[in-house]
C-alpha cells in the first residue's frame, strides 16, 4: 500500500506518542519532532507507510537512547492475553466452527497495537469482534488452501496479540513458523515476546529481518524471503503486515481489524471492520 | 497559555485539514506539510498555540493560492445557527435564568470550531451543553462586574457561534462591541460573517488587527488594545482567545468548551467540560 498525504500528520502523532513512551526528556521529545519534521520532505508517497515508520522509529531510537521503550508494556499485554488463554480456548471449544471462531480471536488480538491506538480494552473488543460480522470474509478459500497446505508462514504483528495468534495455530493442524521483527519497534512482537506467549509450544518461531514495524520484503533476510516464497500458505496480521504485503505477488491471507482511515479506504472496507481477505488470489 | 509538545503534532493535522479544504493539489497539500515540517525546529514553546498557528494558516495561504478556504462553509454554519435562533430566543425567553441560559447556549455555539473538530452536530451538543454542570462558574462575579459595566467588548470566535453570541449579546443589556478577526483565517469571524449573523443589529463590530485564530495583543491593532484595557467587561470566547489571553494582566471572563486535551488539562478541566472563568481577578 502506498502512503497517502494523511499518512504523514500520523507519522507526526506517532513519534510523539513513541518518544513519550521512550523518554522522560521533553528535549529530545521535541528533537524527535524536529527530525521527523524535516525529513517531511523526503517521504515518498510511492513507499509503503511502514518504510517511512522504519525510519521514524530509528530516529527516536537514536534520539531517546532508548531501544525497547515498549517492553514493560508489552510484558503486561501478553500477561494480560494469557489470563484469558483459558477462557478464550474454552469458547472455542465449545463452537460450532472451531476455525472460525479462532480466527475471530485472532483477529480480536490485533487491537492491541500500539502505533496506531492510544487505548484498547481487550476484553470489550473481544466481545464484539466475535459477534461482528467480517467486511470479507475469504474464508471458503482460506479452508481450500488450508486443507491443501504442508505447512503455513504465520506473520505475527504485536505481542500480547501473539497469544491470540497461538489460539488460532492449535486449531490450524499443520507445521505453523511464526515470524516476528528483528528488532523491538513500537509493541511489535520479537522472538522473546514470542516465546513468553508460548508459540514456540506451538510453532517454530523466526524473525523476518524487518526492523520495521511490517513485513517489508525489501528490509527481510534471504531466509525469510525464500520462506515466503515457497510457503504453501502465508496467513498475515495487522495493518502494517497489510500495509507492507497488499501488492506482493503471491496469494496471502490478510486478517486485521481496519484501525485506521487510510487502511479502511484502501480496503474498500469501513473503519473498525474485521477482514479475512487474500489478495493476489491464483 | 505556552506551547505544549503536544501541539506540534496538532499543529501538523490543522494544516492537512485546512490545506486539504484550501485546495484539490495534492502536490500543494504536500508542500504545505514539507513547510510546517520544516518549521517545527523553530516553534518555541514560549510562545501561545495561536502565535504558531498564525504561521502555519499564512503558509496554508501563501503555498495553496486560496486567501479563504472556508467562506462557503461559515456561510452554511451562520445559516444553520439563523435557522435556530427564534428557538433559541424562546427557550431563553422561558428560562427562570435567561442571562445563564443564554451564556450556555453562547457556550455550545463554540463546538462550531474547524480548527479543532473535524464533525460536530450543533443540535446535539446544544441539547448536552443546556443541561451539562459547569466545570468553573464564575457566575456571580460575571454578574456583578456586568452590572457595574458601562460598555463591553466581546471578543468572538467562529462564525456561526456569532449568531449564538448574538442572542448572549441581547441580554446583556449594556453598549457591547463585538471583536473579530483582521482576515479569514480557519472559519474564524471576520466583519462580514459577523454582519451576516445579525450582530450589527446589536453591537458594533471591530477587528482586533489579529490574523491569528486568536486575539494575540501583539498582533493586534493599537485600536484594540486600547479598547482592550479600557474596557469594563471582556468576554472572550473560545479555545483561541483563551490560549492568546489566559496571562494577560486585566480580568477576562472565559466562556468556552475545553475541546483540546491540552487546553483542558492547563485549565484543569476534562475534555468537553464547559468553563465560564474569570482569569486575573483585581
């Protein structure tokens, strides 16, 4: 997905929200926005938002000292996400589409993201999310392919979201790799989040190389790259996965909750709505 | 009131929205964002909000070529507020308090703010704001320095509040010159909209010399300010007025919305309360 002109006021409202969580120092906060203020300039609308995130995220980095400024609040969303492990599996249990229902879940996950809300109360979203109706809903094709598939690239989006994720890997029934950032950037999930959320019961757990937050195949290692290639069934979460893959050439499962405007109007979709969409069908 | 860090970001999302009304280049609206950005370094956060949005509204001007991009849509909101008013009239004329009546419903025409709302329903926030407490109500000391007034100047806000204000305006039953702004800037009041709201019919109307979204002193005319500290009673309306005169050495009666999380916390507040304050008491 290209950026859109209303992309950069956000990029602006992310930096803020990220360096006020990085550092105590109004200083650097306001050199933070200075940078990102002038480096307006050279943002390119033909990039994805998550190239130029990329490059928001290193600045505050650099600027605060600070290179994990999310991981106390990361720890309590996975925590939080555990306590309801039980519950959540039990629903399933008990649903007349086991699959379904854990997709549901898993897509309910995804609002603990951090870039794009300031709040979120999981359990409130759960709630809805799992009477709401999907915007799309590929799911038809999405239990073709799984029936097919020898084994499925599951791309991860934020941690505490990741427990959500391991729900739906249970109930998938296939060889799942589960693949993180490289490095801790906004609440995105990296392999010790990934570990603490008890995916590597579940899965084989690999980072993509990305130090953004999405799978941006141009910033990905050779290994992931060829994973990606030949994976028989690639399921991505969230909006910056989205953002990253909408125009890769292979067919890919998008479930995300569409966030933000920009996302939901490149969607064709309302915001809030929930999407089970693959892209690139073949 | 200072700069917050928090503007910044705000001041980025104005100028995207008032670019985005001001004109259909995209080109445009992107230079105008490279601008802002380039000018974030310089923002000191010594100074009001309304002294930096007095820059960023000029560059909006001077980069899109369109000197008053909200004319039709103050046109629509004076229109709408007129459609109200002999309902309104009523409604204070059978209130056991017609002068607070009145004050609340010049409060509520303050939702009218482009600057800071992107929607707002004037209907549904008239309904609330009649029967919403006060945060500060500063009531009894407003009606005894009215009653000892000889003449008011009232410093106005949006256009379309100006119809709103119009009504508080006639039942204050004292000479009153109403103050708008030098040029169109946002959908602020300038003589025209003021015109249009019926105000000439009961006061007198002056500029302050203010190309701010606000009365800034010292960006106004040496008319104004010798009116300004002349006079016997100010009325200051708005999130605007109250950034660009919240320090200023003479009484000032606020009346106001606090919209802004930022504005809300200076004053101490929660967002969307509503405020009658007497700041400076001598």
């Amino acid at each position: 997905m290209r950026t859109y002109l209303e992309c950069i006021p956000c990029f602006m409202q992310q930096a803020f929200r990220a360096a006020k969580v990085a550092t105590d120092d109004d200083e650097k906060i306001k050199e933070v926005l200075n940078s990102i203020g002038e480096m307006v300039r050279s943002i390119s609308l033909d990039n994805t938002p998550p190239e130029t995130g990329n490059i928001v995220y290193q600045k505050i980095r650099e600027i605060t000292g600070n290179n994990d400024p999310y991981q106390k609040i990361k720890k309590d969303n996975i925590d939080e996400a555990l306590s309801l492990y039980p519950e959540l599996k039990e629903l399933i249990e008990k649903s007349d589409d086991r699959l379904l229902t854990a997709i549901r879940i898993a897509i309910a996950g995804n609002v603990i993201d951090l870039g794009v809300n300031k709040n979120f109360n999981i359990v409130d979203d759960l709630k809805k999310i799992l009477k709401q109706d999907f915007a799309f809903c590929d799911y038809e094709e999405f239990k073709n392919q799984l029936s097919k598939a020898k084994s499925i690239l599951y791309l991860g989006d934020n941690a505490g979201e990741s427990v959500f994720d391991k729900l739906l890997i249970e109930e998938l029934g296939k060889p799942v790799t589960y693949v993180v950032r490289e490095i801790p950037v906004i609440n995105d999930c990296v392999i010790a989040d990934a570990v603490a959320s008890g995916i590597d019961e579940v899965a084989e757990i690999i980072s993509s190389g990305s130090t953004a937050p999405a799978t941006i195949l141009n910033l990905c290692n050779l290994e992931f790259i060829d994973r990606f290639e030949d994976a028989d069934l690639v399921i991505s979460k969230g909006q910056g996965n989205f953002e990253g893959l909408s125009q890769v050439n292979r067919s890919v499962f998008f479930m995300l909750k569409a966030k933000c405007p920009v996302i939901a109007r490149n969607l064709n979709v309302k915001e809030n709505d929930i999407v089970l969409k693959s892209i690139n069908l073949y």
